[in-house]
C-alpha cells in the first residue's frame, strides 16, 4: 500500500451543466479519488450558470467521502469576480487559491496554493505557508528537480504534483475564443462550449501547437507524470492531481491508482493512457527541465 494519494483538479472547460452533474456523478461513485477541486477557475462568466450545480455536486461528492475543495478564479477582472473570491473566506472547509487577492480574503485560514499562484522557489513557499497555507500544487513547467526541493524544504506543506490533462499555460484578459470566432469577448456567446477540451492550435506550417480555452493557453499534449511508487515517495510527494477531460477519468483515475501502488510500473501507465482517446499526444518534458512538449521515457 502507499500514503500517495489521488487529486482531481478543477474542470477548466465551458461544460454544460447536464455534463458537469454526470461527470461528478461518476468520479464520486466509481473512482477512489481522495479529493476533488471544484469551482470556475478559467473565466467569470461562466459562472452565473455553473454555480447553480456547485452546491449539489459538492453534497454528492461529500457523501461519497470526498475531499472537497473550492477553486477561486485565476484571473479575477470584474467587481462580480472579485466578490466570488471574497465570498468564500465564508467556507468553512478548504480553498484553493488561484490568485493573491484570494490569500487575503481567506483571513489567515487555511488554504490550498494551485498551479496558476507560480511559487517557483522554498522561498515563496515558506512566506505563504505562514499565511495559511498548508498544501501547493507547483506551476506546470517546474522540474521535478525544484519540486524536491521545495518539498524537502517544507516537510509539514503537502506538496501535490501535477500529474494529467493538458498543462494550464497562462491566461488572459483577451478571450481567444471569441476572437478566433470573429466574436468580442463582451458578446462571446458562450462560444467556448464548442470544444470541451479546448480548441487545437496550430501554426501557418500546420503543425499542433498550443491549445486555448476561452481566455486560457493550454499545452496541446497531454501532460502525464509516470514515475514510480518509490520514485514519487523520494520526492516528497503527497498527492498526484488528475485534469478533468472528456476522456474516461474514471479509467485515468484507476490507471494512476495502480501506478502509485506499485502494481504497473512506468512503460505500462504510458500504455494504458495512450489507449484512451486523449485530446492530444502524451507528454512530460517540463518534469524532466526539456521542453514541456516532448516525451521522454522514464
């Protein structure tokens, strides 16, 4: 048995609400997911619609004995957006903050640092963990080296690792969506609903490039850290976070089961993942300090 446990990060992607119930639905009844993120992260706007299944969804997943957290926004540009983070210094359970203006509405309690916070060094870390906060998921072009140290620098900071989906690159005030469909970001129709993975890329030589998600540059690979059991132990990490596609997560959830308790190792997790019908090819240089769209074997 090990201690590694299994995260499922935020939905990033304009699901509709009939998906979104589903998609809960299943992790809370047929994966053994530990915790789950849940909340609009990429852009306001959806939110008048999605919040309206939040409370039933968080209800459905406690009852399964879920970890439940809530995501704030990345990129907070309205007063209503604002509003939403300072909203939840009101939760009782746990946070994740994915802008500074959320460490401040949380008041000193405890929180959960995500990727978009960029805490690249111990430093940054240790001057967060004194305002509250008790566990970070790093930025996803941060080697594996630097994740080391940073959790060896901080043993009492759960440090979870960004472990599948398409990377979360940057986001942004312009909506690329709406852009690319000849639509401003104010009458954006919503039109990000169209590619509940996010819409490919590519350059004039028509090569794939990136991946964009409304205001959000996504990697066009999928990223997916296979390292070892012992691998992950020695690296002091707690928690392996999955990003919710439209893939099968229950089959991506129960194959990184496996490999965080030994029973498949590396070549066989890759397998396994490249069976499903991914959104793009696998990738995971960032890890290893490469470039972050290659694939370089364990």
């Amino acid at each position: 048995m090990t201690n590694i446990e299994l995260a499922l990060g935020p939905v990033f992607f304009n699901w509709p609400n009939e998906k979104l119930l589903d998609f809960y639905a299943r992790i809370a009844d047929e994966s053994d997911i530990e915790r789950v993120y849940v909340g609009e992260v990429v852009c306001g706007k959806r939110m008048p619609f999605s919040d309206k299944v939040y409370p039933q969804i968080i209800e459905r997943l406690q009852a399964a004995g879920k970890t439940v957290v809530v995501s704030t926004l990345a990129l907070p540009v309205t007063v209503r957006d604002r509003k939403s983070i300072d909203a939840l210094s009101d939760w009782d359970g746990l946070v994740e903050v994915n802008d500074f203006s959320g460490v401040a509405a949380r008041k000193g309690q405890r929180f959960v640092a995500g990727p978009f916070m960029n805490i690249y060094n111990e430093g940054a870390a240790q001057t967060l963990a004194r305002m509250g906060m008790e566990g970070v998921c790093p930025p996803v072009e941060l080697p594996l080296s630097s994740v080391e140290v940073i959790a060896k620098a901080l043993p009492e900071i759960e440090m979870e690792l960004f472990a599948f989906g398409r990377l979360p690159l940057a986001v942004s005030a312009r909506c690329y969506h709406a852009r690319a469909h000849k639509l401003h970001k104010d009458n954006c129709q919503f039109i990000c609903d169209q590619d509940p993975d996010g819409m490919d890329v590519t350059t004039l030589d028509d090569q794939n490039f990136l991946a964009v998600n409304g205001i959000q540059t996504l990697s066009n690979t999928v990223h997916a850290t296979t390292l070892t059991q012992s691998e992950i132990e020695k690296k002091h990490i707690k928690r392996l976070r999955l990003s919710p596609h439209s893939v099968d997560m229950v089959s991506v959830a129960k194959t990184f089961r496996a490999l965080a308790t030994g029973r498949i190792d590396s070549a066989e997790c890759e397998a396994q993942l490249t069976s499903l019908p991914l959104p793009g090819q696998l990738a995971n240089g960032y890890t290893k300090g490469k470039p972050g769209h290659l694939w370089v074997a364990d």
